[in-house]
C-alpha cells in the first residue's frame, strides 16, 4: 500500500541525498524563495561565522554594505586592524538575539544602557557592547563615547537603507546587568571591567526568548525600512567554554538546537525571513568531521566554501556585474594565501585567553 511518503520527492530520503551522495555534493537548500540582486545592499552582523559570509559577498563582486568604512585616507591594513569592515558597522559580534535587539534599541535611544565604559588592564577605557572593537582600548572615554556616538548614527543609517540583513545567531549564553538588563558579548572581567556578582548575572536564553527578541527584531526593522528582508543562520562553530556547571558539549547541543528552533519560527512567521542551513552543511555527519580543523572548532575553508558556493547558487542572482569579474580573476590567488584555517574577529576568543593568563 502506498503512503505519502511514495510522493516526495528523492531529497527527503536519507539514502538519497545524503549517504548516496560524495559530501561535497550534499545540498540541503533546495530552493530559495527569493535572490539577492548584485546591487542590493547586504548587511551583516552575528557571530564570528558571520564575517565569513561577508568575505565571500565581496569576493564575489556583490554589494556588500558597509557604512562604518573608516578614514578614506586610512591604510587598509590598519583599518582592518581596527575592525572597519569585518561587519557592516563596527559593533563587532552579536553573539545572541538580545544583543542584535539591544542595539537597535540603543541606535534610537530607546535603551540607554547605565554602563559608558570598562577600564582595561592597561588604564584605558573600552566599550563593554564592543569590547575588542579598538586594540588596546580608547584614550579616554569623551574618545570612547564620541566614537560610539558616531557608531550608532550609521547603526542607524544601515538599518534604514540596507536591502538584505544577513544575521548568524551564535550563542544562547550571555552576561546581563543586573541593573538594567544590558547584555554584553564577553564577561565583564575578560576584555575590561571587574566581574562582581552584584552586578552582573549568568543568563542562558530559551528558545522562546531567542525567538521574541528576533521577532521584537523584525518588527523594529520593517517599521524603519518596510522593504527589507532578512537571512537567518546558526553559527557551527561549538562554545569555546560554558558559564553552566556541565560538559562544553553538552551546552553546545543546547545552545544550537534553541538557536535553530528559534529560527525555524521566525520564518515560518514572516515570508520575508528566510534560514539557509550553513549549519548543518557544516556539522552534518555526512561530512564526517572534515570541515573542522584540528581543534574541533574552527571551520576550515573548504566548510565555508562549500556552505558559500550553496549560497551563492541559490540566494543570489550571477549577472555579468564587473565587480564579479575582477573578484573572480583575483580568487585564486586570494585562496592560495589562505591559510587552512579562516581568520577571525571573535570576542568569545578572548574567554580563552584570560584563562590562559589566570593561570
């Protein structure tokens, strides 16, 4: 007797698009519902995997929106140096949904958080919503706060002018004030400031909560730009450490499957939110652990580029944009150089540093 399963097509059988395929074959895609143009402006913010995705827009000759470009005299090494770039605006990672949240608020001073700044081990100041935005932190904190002012003026201008919204959801756990609810990407204690449990709390977000405040997100973002869309992904790369009493792994399960919960809702709530399952082509048994290098953690090249080669294929339209052509003509010796392990602007890095030197 037949049964609904008879008249699905080959994608949803295991043995079929999975096991009987070579792993750099396997696409869970499918389809996507809509493109992205070459000139439409993309916009990027998230974890640290985030910025892989932006490095492969512009490689690839689209428009990937950066409002925060620094001094047009700067030396390109330098600006990188200052994280000019590595996302749309410099607000460094957006590890969880409160963050991305929060910052929107803060742009239109709807949050006005109590804390301006940490003061680092060397005496000087840093932004504790950005604190490894500037090597070796801010002079003093009018620089601090001029800067930051600056800053969400062009938040600003980005969520108002930009096409597409590209966000990686990272992480679950986060640190919050205990004053007002501000979170923060690092511990206080690790990249500036002083823990002190008076002030601070541990909080590890439910999916629900991930959910509202990705929700409360869209919302926020179509009142001040009614035709913007927005992507949806989750981080693969596993928690470098856990603020729970319990094994790293076990978190890391936790942390993922909410994020993915969270984002299976939203786009089943919105048309215009779609998810593209960088995820899983990365973490996927299929590829039998081959697209993470020796530390278990960090995704090789050959992960992002098959995870890119998947987005480009279905999210965005190929035109003959000269852009594209000179991008594609400088790749492969732009991957030559490369080393195997992809480069990153990661706070949660900086976890495993203060360990490091508590010792």
């Amino acid at each position: 007797m037949k049964t609904p399963y008879h008249s699905l097509p080959s994608i949803t059988r295991w043995s079929k698009s999975v096991a009987g395929l070579s792993f750099s074959e396997v696409d869970p895609v499918v389809s996507f519902p809509w493109t992205i143009q070459s000139t439409d402006k993309v916009a990027t913010a998230g974890s640290c995997f985030a910025q892989h995705i932006a490095r492969h827009l512009k490689m690839n000759g689209f428009e990937y929106y950066v409002v925060e470009k620094g001094h047009p005299i700067g030396d390109e090494a330098q600006k990188t140096k200052f994280n000019y770039g590595t996302f749309s605006a410099r607000y460094g990672n957006l590890y969880t949904t409160r963050q991305l949240l929060q910052l929107f608020k803060r742009a239109y001073d709807t949050f006005l958080p109590s804390e301006d700044y940490w003061i680092n081990q060397d005496g000087r100041f840093v932004d504790p919503f950005r604190p490894n935005i500037e090597p070796g932190g801010f002079c003093t904190p009018q620089e601090l706060i001029a800067d930051k002012t600056q800053h969400l003026r062009k938040v600003r201008e980005m969520f108002e002018s930009l096409d597409v919204f590209v966000f990686t959801l990272g992480l679950t756990e986060a640190w919050i004030s205990k004053t007002d609810g501000a979170v923060f990407p690092v511990c206080p204690g690790v990249a500036g400031g002083v823990f002190d449990d008076q002030k601070y709390e541990f909080v590890n977000f439910s999916a629900n909560e991930v959910f509202s405040d990705l929700d409360e997100f869209v919302i926020l973002l179509r009142d001040v730009n009614p035709n913007a869309r927005v992507i949806v992904t989750v981080s693969p790369v596993p928690l470098i450490a856990t603020a729970e009493n319990r094994h790293v792994l076990v978190s890391t399960t936790y942390s993922k499957s909410a994020l993915r919960v969270a984002c299976e809702e939203i786009t089943r709530k919105y048309e215009f939110v779609e998810y593209f399952p960088s995820y899983e082509i990365i973490t996927g048994s299929f590829n039998r652990g081959s697209y993470f290098a020796d530390d278990l953690r960090s995704v090789t090249e050959d992960g992002v580029s098959h995870v890119m080669r998947l987005f480009l294929s279905h999210a965005t339209v190929t035109t003959n944009n000269p852009k594209a052509e000179s991008s594609s003509l400088q790749e492969e010796d732009f991957v030559r150089k490369m080393t195997n392990v992809v480069d990153t602007t990661c706070e949660e890095e900086l976890i495993e540093a203060s360990m490091r030197n508590a010792n």
